[in-house]
C-alpha cells in the first residue's frame, strides 16, 4: 500500500506538457513509428552528438540488436560486468554467444579496466561497459584495451542519458561502436518503455534499421529479387531476420517532451546526491561511491554502502524498517552470475568477489527530480536512525 509520502526508489516525473503531447499524438494519423519518431531520434543524436540514432521498443532490444549488428553468434565471447541487470548480458545468450563477467572497482561499482585485460581471450568479440548509477566507465582506458585485442565495445548506458566523459556525452560514440539508452520509468527520462542505439557507423545503422522491423526493406536500391517478381508499390523483402523492435509515435512523443527536460533533470539529481554525500560520507556507518575526476555523472542511482556486520540488522531488517517509514529502497544489482539461469554456464558465488560483496552492502536510496531537499533530509534522518 502506497502512502501520501511514500519514497520509491526511482520513479518518473511527468508533467502537463509530457500529458499534452501523448495527447497530440492520439489525434494524428500515425500511432506507431511516424514523425515524432524520428524527430526523436534527431534530438538524441543533438543530445548526445552522435550521428545516428535509432529508437526501438525497449533498453533490452537495443542490446539486443546491437549484438546483431555485430555479428555475435555461437562461440562468441562477450564481457561484461556482474553488477548489472540481467540484460546487459542476457542480449549476448540471445545471439548464442556466452557472456563472460570481469569484476568491479569497489569504490565505484564499474567494470574495472585491468581485471578486463585479463578476461580477453581468442573467442571474445566484444565488451559492454556498463555505465553503473549514471557515472561512465573510463572509456578513454576500455577502449584502448579493445583495440589492442580487436574487439568492439557497446556501452550500455541504460543509466547515464545527460552524462559526461571526459567533455563530450555518452552515447556520442567517440570510445564505442556504439551506446544503448533505455527510457523505463525509472530511468532519467521516460517513453514509457522505449530505447536507443546511437552510433557513427552507417553500415551498423542501416543494420539496425533493418532488424528493427523484422529485417524488411522497401528501398527499390537495395531490392535482390531473386525471382524477378514484378516489382510495384506494394513490394517489399525480407532480407534477414529482424523482430518488431518499434518505438510507437505515442512513446516517442513522450520522449521528445521528456528529453526538454533532461538538463533541469539533471541537475536536480546531481543535487540530491550532493546533499546525500555529504550526510552520509563522514559517518562510519556508510559509504558513498566515489565520482570521477573524469567526467560528470547525471546520477541514477544512489547506492549507499552500508557495513551490516557494523550495525546489529540484517539488509532484510533494514528494508522492513526503512519501509514502515514510507522508504522503498531497492538493491542495484544481485549479481548476474549468481542467477539460477546462469548457474548452467559453470559460475559460483565467489568467481567475482568485489561485486558479491558490493551486492552485500548496497541499498539504492530514493533520487528522482520531485524529491525536494526536505524529503531527502527526512529520508537521510530515517535511514540514520534505523542503520544501528
Ligand atoms: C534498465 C536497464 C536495461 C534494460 O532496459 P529496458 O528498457 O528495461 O529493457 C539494460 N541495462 C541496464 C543497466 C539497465 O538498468
């Protein structure tokens, strides 16, 4: 049951606006991909200064097709982290490959560049980053490590739309083949569901475009025709085999009022995590996850660190009591190699210790721009009171 001041750990920030052009959208002729497709599409590629960018139906498919685009198939080797949701490396199973796991940095819950070195091998084809909490991995380092071995990168920034590396976006594709967003509700901005692949590469975007609707093309260029069928305005081809990957005109309306607002979105998360750190940081209790000298996170997440042999409570204990208070925290991630469905690939709990024991700690605290800083300070003064 849900409360008038109940906390969730991340939610979506609608307004008048975001109502109004979902309402637009409903009056004009097109429901599915249209024009506010592709005027989306646009603004992403200006947000983030990559040359292309394709909108599909969730954060998983833009995985998904991007492994495609890549050619990942049986025997292929993908890394990835093990502090991640299961899609990051569900999307190389998908293809056939197998995904390997390389641990994190436990100050920053990154994938950490030099333990990646040494999980390269003949079959790895690939690695995703994934850009935990909304801070960016340090791809200047990934990818000189990818091109020592040949290998592509995708960043999955799933978490890090409006986030800065070394001066420029992520998803500009400046140290990746290419980068995926997801617009979930609990994301910085939402479609609804809905994601995005942005890369500079023209071969992998007219692949995308392709294997977004089922591997069909209606250009007359590229037509094969290999029965000389009489060719007319209703000829088409399947070329190879793609899925029904759309984003609707309705989400992408959505998405196109949300992404206005992504600055002021922005800086209000940078603010609550401000004010988080510097509560939580001098307290022996707690630890807060270091941000770069690098780059500029557009935070996620908060992932407090909370020493449970410290306090006399279990996480459990912690959750029940933070909740009858109207918190709802959530934990970021149970590592994936721990999954009952992976434990067929030949994983066991200690493989990626820095994760397993970040997994022990962590609880993510409520962050979404609605939070004012009264809210924040209450929710800092409950959690205070009951992490004993
Ligand atoms: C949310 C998320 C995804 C998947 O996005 P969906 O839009 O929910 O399919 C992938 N990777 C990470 C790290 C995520 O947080």
């Amino acid at each position: 049951m849900i409360r008038k001041k109940d906390y969730q750990y991340g939610k979506q920030t609608i307004d008048k606006e975001d109502i109004i052009s979902v309402n637009e959208v409903l009056k004009s002729p097109f429901l599915t991909q249209g024009p506010n497709v592709a005027e989306f599409e646009k603004t992403i590629c200006q947000c983030t200064k990559a040359r292309y960018a394709i909108a599909v139906a969730n954060g998983t498919a833009a995985l998904h097709l991007s492994m495609m685009a890549l050619n990942i198939k049986a025997n292929d080797e993908v890394i990835t982290s093990p502090l991640t949701f299961v899609a990051s490396a569900n999307c190389v199973l998908y293809c056939g490959g197998k995904a390997i796991f390389s641990d994190i940095e436990a100050d920053s819950g990154l994938i950490d560049p030099e333990q990646l070195r040494g999980r390269i091998n003949k079959k790895t084809k690939a690695i995703i980053p994934v850009h935990y909490a909304g801070q960016s991995c340090d791809m200047d380092r990934i990818s000189k490590i990818a091109k020592d071995n040949n290998l592509f990168v995708i960043e999955d920034a799933a978490h890090a739309i409006g986030s800065e590396y070394k001066g420029v976006k992520v998803g500009s594709c400046r140290y990746s083949d290419m980068t995926i967003f997801s617009f979930h509700p609990v994301k910085t901005i939402t479609t609804g569901e809905g994601g995005v692949i942005t890369t500079n590469n023209p071969d992998y975007y007219k692949k995308l475009l392709l294997l977004r609707t089922h591997g069909i093309t209606k250009e007359k260029k590229d037509f094969k025709n290999p029965h000389g069928l009489e060719i007319g305005p209703w000829y088409y081809e399947m070329q190879s085999l793609g899925f029904n990957y759309r984003l609707t005109d309705i989400q992408a309306a959505l998405g196109l009022s949300q992404i206005k607002k992504l600055d002021k979105f922005v800086q209000k998360r940078r603010e609550i995590v401000e004010l988080y750190k510097r509560e939580f940081a001098n307290d022996p209790r707690f630890e807060v996850l270091i941000e770069k000298p690098y780059g500029v996170p557009a935070y996620h997440l908060f992932p407090l660190l909370i020493d449970f042999s410290q306090i006399k409570k279990t996480k459990a204990q912690l959750f029940s009591d933070l909740q009858e208070n109207g918190i709802h925290p959530q934990v970021h991630y149970i590592p994936v190699h721990l999954q009952p469905f992976y434990q067929q690939f030949d994983y066991h709990l200690g493989d990626y210790p820095k994760a397993e024991a970040f997994y022990q700690r962590t609880i993510s605290l409520p962050l979404y721009p609605s939070l004012s800083f009264a809210d924040i300070r209450s929710i800092i003064a409950i959690v205070k009171t009951y992490a004993v």
